[in-house]
C-alpha cells in the first residue's frame, strides 16, 4: 500500500508539474507573440496533433498490457476459488463422518454408568468442537453469548499432541487475514489509479473548455471576410440597377422556386426532428422504468438479507437456550453423582437406581437434541458459508456490473439525445433566419433593381431624345446654310454627312451600350448567385479563424499600398494643376484658331494626331484596365462622371449652336453690304461645325473605350469573384471540418464528465463499504481471538484434571468403557489434527501463490504509474500548445482591426480618387494614363500578394486534413481508453466485493 510519504511525495510532484506548465505556458506566450508566421503556426499544429496521437497511441498500448496481467490475476482467483471449493468439499466429508460416528456411538450404549460418562466426555468435547465451528457474526459481541462459559471439571483429558492443532488453527487465520490484507491494498490502489486518471480528465476538460471559449470569442469578433461580403453586397447592389425586366421576373420566378422548395426542405427536417424528439422520449420513459425495476429489485435484495440476519439471530438464540439448558442438567448430574460416592443404606438404592436411571434417559434426550443442534449449526457454518459466499459474491458481482453498464448506457445515450435536440434545434433556428434574411435581402433588392432600371430607361431615352433633336437641328441648319449660300453648298453637304456619321456613331453606341447593358446583367445574375453562395456561407465563414491569420499579410500589403496610394494623390494634385493649366492654354489656342483659318487647319491636324494617340492610348487603357479587379465601385463612379460630363458637354454644344444660328442670321442680314465678311464668318462657323463635329466623335470614341475597359473590367471582376467563391468554398470546407472536430471534442468531455460523477458516486459507496469491512474485519479477528483464548483455556483445563480423571479411573465397574471412550476420542482427534496439517499444507501453497500474484501486481502497478507521469507530461504539453494557440489568435485578431483602419483609410483615399476623377477627362488624359498605369503596377502587385494568400489557404487545407484524420484516431484511442477504465472499475469492485458479502453470508449461515 501507498504510505502518506508517497501521497505527500505525488502532491509536490504534482505542484512542481503545475508551476512548469506555468512557466511553459508563459514562455510559449512570450515567443507566440514574437511569431507572425502563418506558416510556422500551422506546422506547429500539425506538430502538437502528431504528438498528442503518438501519446494517446502509447497509451492505448499500456492499458492493453494492464488487461493482459489483469486477465492473468483474474485466472489466479478462480484457481484460489476452486482451492477453497475443494478444501470446503474435505471440511464437510470430516464433518459428516465425525457425526455418523458420534451418533453411532450415542445409539450403541449399554449401561446407564457407561452412558453418564460418554455423555460427559462428548459434552466437553463437542463444546470445544462447537467454539471451534462457532459462525462469526459482525453485529453481535463473542463476549455476551453464555454459551461460551468455561467448562466444568468433571471430564478432563490431556493429549500429547494438544497444543499442534491450536498453532496449526493460529496459522490458517493469519493466511486468511494476509489475503484479506491483500485484497484491501488492491483495492487501495485501484482506487488511487482511478483518481489519478480523473485528475488528467479534469485537466483535458478545463483545456477543451478554454479552447472552446477562445473559438466562441474570434466567431464574435468582426473578420476581414465579412467586410469583404459586405463590399461584395454593395457591388452587387450596385450593379443590379441596370437589370431588364424581364429577366428580373424570371429571376423572381426561380427565387420563388427555390424558397419553395427550401421551405419544404425546412418543414420535412422539422418533421423529422419531431420524430427524433418522440423517439427520444421514449427511450427515457424506457429508461426511467428500467431504473424503478432495478431499484425494487434491490429493495427486495434488502428485505431477504434482513430476513435472513433475524433468522440467523432467532437460531442463535435457540442454541443459547439449549446450551444453558444442558448445563442446568449437567449441574444436575453433578449433583446426582454424589451421594454414589458415600455409603448410603440400604434402603434407599432403589430410588437412587431409579433416579439416576430417569436422568441418564434425560440426558439422553438432551444429547441427542443438542448433537442435532451442533449439526445444524456446523452445516450452517461450515458447509453453507463457503457456498453463500462464492453465490452471494457472484450474483452480487454480476448484478453490480450489469447495473453500472446500464446505468453509463442509459447516462451516454441521454448526452446523446440532447445533443441531437440541441443540434435540431439550432439548424432549424438557422434555417428560419436565413429564410427571413433572404427574404428580406430579396424584396430589398426588387425594389433597387426596378428603381435602377426606371432610372436607367428615363436617363437612355433622355439621351436618345437629346441627339436625335441636336442631329435634326443640325441638318436643319445645314438646310438652311445651303439654301441661304450656294457657295458653301459642297461645304454643307459634307457637314450633312459628317453629321449622318455622327447619327450612325451614336446609334452604333446607343446599340453597344444596350449591349453592354445586357451583358452587364448577365454578368449580375451571375454575381448575385455568387453572392447567394456568399450569403449562405457567411455565417460559417465566422468561425474560421484561419482567414484571419492568412489575410494578415494581405492587411499589410493594404497597408503599404496605403501609404503609395498618398502619395500618387499627392501627385494627381500636382498633376491636376498642371492639367488645369494646360486646359487654360487650350483655350486660348482654340480663340485663336477661331480667329484664323490658317490655324484652325493646323489646329485640326493636330486634332487629327492627337486623336491617333488617344485611340492608342485607349489601347493602352484597354489592356492596363482589363487587369484591375479592385476598383470596381471606382469604375462606377467614373462612368456616372462620364454621363455627367456628357451631360455638360451637351449643353455646351447647344450653347454652340445657338451662337452659329446667331451668326448666321446675323449674316443674312449683312449679305449685301458685307459679302466678304459674310464669306468669313461662314468659313469660320463652318470650321466651328467641323471642330464640334470631331469633338463629339473623340468623345464617342473616348466613351465606347471607356465602355470596353468597363466591360472587360466586369470580365476580371468575374473572375474575381468566381476565385472568391472557390476560396469560400474551401474555406467552407475548413470550417465544417473545424466544427465535426469540436462537436467530437465536447462529446468527449461531456462523457468525461459522466464517468467522472460515477466515479465520484462509486469512491462514495467505496468508502462506504471499505468501513464496514474495516469494522467487519475487526469483529472477526475479536472472534478468532476469543477462540483461541477458548482453545487455550481447554487445553489448560485439561492439563489440570489429573486428580479428577483418577477419581474416575479408581471407580468399580466404569473403567474400560471410559478408556474405550477416550480412545476413540484420541484416534478421532489425531485425524482432525492431520486433517488441519493438510489444509495448512494448501494454506502455504495458496498464499505463494497469492505472493506471486501480488508481486506481479506491484510490477504493473508502478509500470502504469510511469506511464501515467508520462500520459500526464504530454497533456501538459498539450495545454502549453493550446494556449501558444491562443495568443496566436489574438495577435490576429488584433492585426484585423489594424487592417480594418487601414481599408476605412484606403476607402476615404479612394473616394478623394474618384472625385478628381470626376473632373472632365480631356483636360488631363494623359496624365490619367499615367495614372493608370502606375494602379496597373500595383494591381499586379496584388496579384501576386493574392497568389500567395492562395497558395497559405491551401497549406492550410492539407494541414486541416492531417488534423482531422489524427483526431479521428485520437477519438477511437480515446473510446478504448474508457472501456479499460470501465474494466478497471469492475475489477476493483470485485476485488472489493468479497470483504463486503463476509458479513451477509454469515449472517445467512447463522439461521
């Protein structure tokens, strides 16, 4: 057994292992939070599962070794078992052939004298033989039963040999009380190996528990993939304003479909998890009566032990009741064999023949009861204890193991059932929140989609009415100039037909912008069915706290992108003023080109060249655009800065031509007096045409280049969001796999947490019954004890009855029957002393063999305590690796909100963007394709730093893999760990068991 030292010993083990793990868990913070490797983190946690499914292999191995030698102690307590059967099987032949032949030798008397001294010697020797097969009783005293008195001195016989079976007995009782030592140390450490895998239960549980309230904490905390959606939302958004209505009402009709048919989804998984909910209760009511039977049965256990201890006392009363009785006619006798001893008169030897005749009749009777008595108590003692006590212990045993397998399959499948409510539960709140929400996001995105298309019609057809009426009055004004000058016909005529292509550019563009807009829906159904990927994946991107960690060195991209994108704003401004200076300049070359016709044709073929670069630089712009995927809003306000600028330049060119039309009936008027100045002024408004006519074709070209770099921007926006979607959808992946792992984890714990409160229960009942076999154990040694005071005091008796024995031997007539008696007696006692040599014999050999057995117990006792010291170091070193996890986390959360501050600080540069953005582009294209070339340099930039972050999800994917294959073998490790702990109860329990039913066989073989 384990000395305090030892405990005192294992308790400042246990605090230096703590205050280590302290100081490990505080250095893994430390060097956690000088870590921002994505990397090293995950290799670190592929590193910790591999450890911790090594640890649990090794000890899954140990436990088997422990039930192999467990296996082996078990098949050592049959053999004692069948020993004692068959030591028990002597002990009832001895038994019987010494009644056999006592009641032949009570039937076969002849004299009454003979028959007074037969009676004599068996009384004082069958008193013996009844204190030596007397039942130990636990709940009554040895010292208050008055049977138990000392002999009387009539017949006393001394044997050589006496004092060999006394010590033979002594050895048996100090066998028995080794073995029973033996079994209370097996117990003792049994007990003490359960609380130390309880103690490692509460430690896996308080870490489970923590990691589990790190995991709730980041799913609270806003992450970058959420702000992303909500930018994806608004995107969507919009571009849902140029939708058609027709495809809106299809679109409609599918949506409805599916809603339909999600309902429906919903109302069969709430009828099924009705169902489930019925079967459930069911199954408790099962239980709950199962329960309620086992408890009557045990009440009806209780009642026949009662029953059966107050027919052992009532018997026990009786053999009292006999034993004074015969004494009372043993003092009799003693009285009545006197007056023989004097000479009485004749007279009188009549009566005493007569008297003594009546009584040696008496005590015949009386004999023959008590011997009758003694049987029944030797086999109530002897033959009915053994066998009591190997049924009680096996039915006891059976019925304790198949209550604790109930009562943990009953405690199990009540974890499971909540759960699976829990679960049901919760899916079904999801559902009808997602239904609501979707429903909701749906009417909200009806309403934008037929606002932006009513908005979009009345902006087309305000534009179309506005070129259509500037085409007919500039063909009436052609009209008019060729009418009013035939001259300047051939000039007019070209202006016609300049104007026709004009007409034909615009409808052309009108054509490709419905074009572009059809496109453009097509493209937003096809981000709107991402976005409702999205949606239905945002909930559970929550709880992925991978992403965080893999957008970190994105954030600080961001970052330095940041700080570029200030200072290219300080530039723009530089380069805005520059512009402004230049449009300045530009107008008063193009005053001056007005007042000359020399400089207006030279004017025109710069017009011309600086038109060719434009149309290259659009190339440009088309090839440096179609790559940029991050400026999507951007480009939305810069087409609504272009309809603007349209707007603006419209109304410009009708300010023109109200000024033409002035000039030309000012012209009119002056034809005759000034027909050269007539002649000018209609050069000079004919170039003015000319000039308005070409601006308005590098404005339909400038906007059918912006058009095509929109749309192939919404072509790589596309792109752009299908990679979004395949990452959401491994990360979806990630996170599912996350969420089996801790569902695994806390069902585990939850059964921890079972098993721990019956094993508390079962250490109760534990203590409970090591006191009562403690106290058990102390009344039988009291009435070993008290035997062998008996013995001795028999044997000193009989060593002093010399001077009585001679009295006997010196009368007439009574002689040879007394020694025939006493030699008979002597050979009978000689047996029964050979007979306790040889169970002595077995005795020795059993209690080898339970040497051999403790030994082997011992040797797995401390093999098992080193690998629980080792089981022990490698948790701790689990929970140094959880919380090195912990502060990782929170180094990332803390990263996300920097990120955070640092997009808001990009949103408002970007915004500062788009309103320079806004001014009129042909005073400073040019410097915009600078512009533009500098954000292609940095979107490649970023292409490359999302190739990376790719590339770390991925990693990161396999990683998940690995963990949730080891923890799946850590799970099935796990399992076979609480079967052998389970084994383990059950062996300390019946280990325990036989101390326990003592004193209830006894009880039993006392009626």
């Amino acid at each position: 057994m384990e000395t305090s030292s030892e405990s005192e010993s294992f308790g400042r083990s246990r605090g230096l292992r703590s205050r280590g793990r302290r100081s490990g868990r505080d250095r893994e913070r430390s060097s956690g939070s000088g870590t921002g490797s994505d990397v090293r983190a995950a290799d670190m946690i592929s590193q910790k599962i591999s450890s911790l499914a090594n640890t649990l292999q090794d000890t899954s191995r140990n436990l088997t070794k422990v039930d192999r030698m467990l296996g082996q102690y078990r098949e050592h307590t049959d053999d004692q078992a069948e020993a004692m059967a068959l030591l028990r099987e002597n002990l009832e032949d001895s038994i019987s052939q010494l009644q056999t032949k006592r009641l032949s030798r009570v039937n076969g008397v002849r004299s009454p004298s003979a028959s007074t001294l037969q009676t004599s010697d068996l009384e004082v020797h069958s008193e013996s033989e009844g204190q030596r097969f007397y039942p130990t009783s636990p709940l009554r005293e040895n010292r208050h039963h008055p049977g138990r008195r000392r002999r009387s001195l009539s017949a006393n016989v001394r044997f050589k040999d006496s004092a060999v079976p006394t010590e033979d007995i002594h050895a048996f009782h100090q066998s028995l009380r080794d073995l029973c030592s033996d079994h209370q140390r097996l117990s003792d450490d049994l007990d003490r190996e359960i609380l130390r895998r309880n103690r490692a239960d509460i430690d896996t549980r308080r870490a489970m528990e923590s990691l589990s309230e790190h995991m709730t904490a980041s799913q609270r905390q806003d992450s970058v993939p959420r702000r992303v959606d909500r930018r994806l939302q608004e995107l969507e958004r919009e571009m849902l304003r140029g939708e058609e209505e027709k495809v809106e009402n299809e679109r409609r009709a599918e949506q409805r479909v599916a809603a339909a048919g999600e309902l429906q989804e919903a109302l069969g998984r709430r009828q099924v998890q009705s169902r489930e909910d019925e079967a459930t209760a069911a199954r408790l009511l099962g239980a709950e009566r199962e329960k309620s039977r086992l408890e009557q049965e045990l009440e009806k256990i209780r009642n026949l032990l009662q029953q059966s201890e107050d027919r052992r006392e009532s018997l026990m009363k009786q053999v009292e009741d006999m034993h004074s009785e015969l004494l009372k006619r043993r003092t009799e006798r003693a009285e009545a064999a006197r007056p023989p001893l004097e000479t009485p008169p004749l007279c009188t030897q009549p009566h005493i023949s007569r008297s003594e005749h009546d009584v040696g009749k008496g005590r015949a009777d009386l004999e023959k009861e008590l011997l009758e008595l003694r049987a029944q108590v030797q086999r109530a003692s002897v033959l009915g204890e053994v066998e009591e006590l190997k049924r009680a212990l096996d039915c006891k045993e059976k019925e304790r193991l198949q209550l604790t397998l109930q009562v943990k399959e009953l405690s199990s499948d009540f974890a499971r059932q909540e759960e699976q409510q829990r679960r049901m539960l919760e899916t079904l709140r999801d559902l009808q929140s997602r239904g609501l929400t979707e429903k909701r996001e749906m009417e909200a995105l009806l309403l934008e989609s037929t606002k932006s298309r009513d908005d979009l019609k009345t902006r087309a057809q305000q534009a179309v009415g506005q070129w259509r009426a500037k085409c007919r009055r500039l063909q009436r004004e052609v009209e008019e100039a060729a009418k009013q000058k035939e001259s300047s016909h051939a000039q007019l005529k070209s202006l016609s037909q300049q104007s026709e292509s004009a007409c034909r550019e615009l409808t052309e563009v009108l054509g490709r912008l419905a074009q572009r807009d059809e496109e453009l829906h097509r493209r937003e159904v096809e981000l709107m069915e991402a976005r409702q990927r999205l949606l239905t994946l945002e909930q559970e991107n929550r709880e992925v706290k991978e992403a965080s960690a893999a957008l970190e060195q994105e954030v600080q991209q961001q970052a330095a992108i940041q700080s570029r994108l200030k200072e290219e704003n300080q530039t723009l401004e530089e380069r805005v003023e520059t512009q402004s200076r230049r449009s300045q300049r530009a107008q008063d070359v193009q005053a001056e080109l007005q007042a000359s016709l020399k400089q207006a044709t030279a004017a025109n073929a710069q017009l011309s060249l600086r038109l060719a670069e434009e149309e290259s630089a659009v190339k440009e712009l088309k090839r440096s655009n179609a790559e940029l995927e991050a400026k999507l809003t951007a480009m939305r306000v810069e087409r609504a800065a272009l309809g603007q600028q349209l707007q603006l330049e419209r109304e410009i060119h009708q300010k023109e031509l109200d000024s033409v039309k002035a000039t030309a009936e000012d012209s009119v008027m002056e034809k005759e007096r000034q027909a050269h100045e007539a002649l000018k002024l209609c050069r000079q408004e004919r170039d003015e045409v000319k000039e308005q006519l070409r601006g308005v074709q590098a404005d339909a070209a400038s906007d059918k280049g912006l058009r095509e770099a929109l749309q192939i921007k919404l072509d790589r926006m596309k792109d752009e969001c299908d990679k979004l979607a395949a990452q959401l959808s491994t990360e979806e992946e990630s996170r599912s796999l996350l969420q089996r792992k801790y569902q695994l984890l806390k069902q585990q714990l939850e059964d921890r947490a079972l098993l721990g409160k019956q094993r508390r229960a079962s250490e109760s009942e534990r203590e409970r019954l090591e006191n009562r076999v403690l106290q058990i154990e102390a009344d039988q040694e009291a009435v070993l004890t008290a035997l062998g005071e008996e013995l001795d005091a028999a044997c000193r008796i009989l060593a002093k009855n010399e001077d009585k024995l001679q009295a006997i031997y010196q009368r007439p007539g009574l002689v040879k029957d007394p020694h025939r008696w006493l030699a008979e007696t002597k050979t009978k006692l000689r047996w029964l002393c050979e007979e306790v040599r040889e169970h002595d014999a077995k005795a020795q050999r059993w209690k080898k063999q339970h040497q051999q057995t403790k030994d082997q117990l011992k040797a797995l006792r401390q093999s098992r305590d080193s690998e629980q010291a080792v089981l022990l170091q490698r948790l701790h070193q689990q929970e140094k690796l959880l919380e090195a996890l912990g502060a990782e986390k929170k180094e990332l959360l803390e990263k996300s909100r920097r990120k955070e501050e640092e997009t808001k600080s990009l949103q408002q540069t970007r915004q500062t963007l788009d309103h320079l953005e806004t001014l009129p582009e042909d005073n400073f294209l040019l410097e915009h394709f600078k512009d533009l070339e500098a954000s292609q340099q940095q979107k490649e930039i970023v292409e490359e730093r999302y190739s990376k972050h790719k590339e770390v999800v991925r990693d990161l994917q396999q990683q998940l893999d690995e963990s949730k294959q080891r923890m799946q073998e850590y799970k099935e490790e796990k399992l076979d760990s609480t079967s052998r702990s389970l084994r383990l109860a059950a062996l300390s329990s019946s280990i325990k068991s036989p101390g326990t039913f003592l004193s209830s066989s006894l009880r039993s073989d006392s009626h």
